[in-house]
C-alpha cells in the first residue's frame, strides 16, 4: 500500500463583506468556500491546474460527501487560514481533513470526500497518475 503525504498545506482567505451574513460573521456556506479554494490552491501547489486536468485527462474532482462542525464565527476583514491535508486516497477519491482558523482559533472543521470523475461519462474513474506520484511520499 502506498503511503501519502501527510504534510498540511495552508492557504489564506480574508473575509470580504459579501462573505457576512446580518450579524457581520462569516454566513455559514462560505466556509466550504474557502475549503473549496485551499483544496484548489493544494492541486496548484502540486502543478496541477483544474482546467488542465478537464481538458487533457477529461477528469475533474467533485466533492462526494462532506461533514462539517462550526466552533467559532469569523468577522469581517479578518484574515483567515484555511488548510488541506490528506486522511486517505484512494484508487478514485481523496478523503481530506480540512480546517479553517483565525489567529489560532478553530472556526471549523470538516472532513471532505472527493472523487475522481470521468467527465464524458460522469462516472468515478482513476485519478491520473501524475497526481498519484506527486502526492505519495
């Protein structure tokens, strides 16, 4: 069995005031907005651009199953981190545990299921052996 990366990747988000509900905290759905950046961001880290994996592979990553807590609400203006880590891959999905935080506080937690998707026939398929190999240690 292969061994993945473990490492944490780390991306920042600032709260734009578009992202606040009435109250001036983060509105809860844009929380898996950022998660959704970090795992984009990760891809890119590795060389990896989405656009480019749809048109020479003809495969994109759709999230199959996500949980979520929310522990702490985040505000306007603040800068946040949101990070990305590998829990468990797979023939054809990743299985990430993510966070958001401010200064060290835990916003939220989530744990995020993504698999692999032929386009063509919108069935799961491989993950292209590139990102495989970037991601094993």
């Amino acid at each position: 069995m292969r061994q993945f990366t473990s490492a944490v990747f780390t991306w920042p988000v600032r709260v734009y005031y578009e992202d606040t509900d009435a109250a001036g905290l983060v509105y809860y759905a844009n929380y898996l907005k950022y998660l959704e950046r970090a795992r984009t961001e990760f891809l890119r880290a590795l060389g990896f651009e989405q656009d480019a994996l749809r048109r020479e592979h003809g495969v994109v990553f759709v999230v199959r199953k996500l949980t979520i807590d929310y522990l702490a609400a985040a505000r306007f203006n603040e800068m946040l981190s949101a990070t990305v880590q590998i829990d468990r891959a797979r023939r054809a999905s990743i299985d990430f545990l993510q966070t958001v935080t401010h200064a060290g506080e835990l916003c939220c937690s989530a744990e995020v299921k993504v698999a692999c998707l032929d386009l063509a026939v919108r069935r799961p398929c491989a993950i292209p052996k590139a990102i495989t190999e970037e991601l094993t240690t």
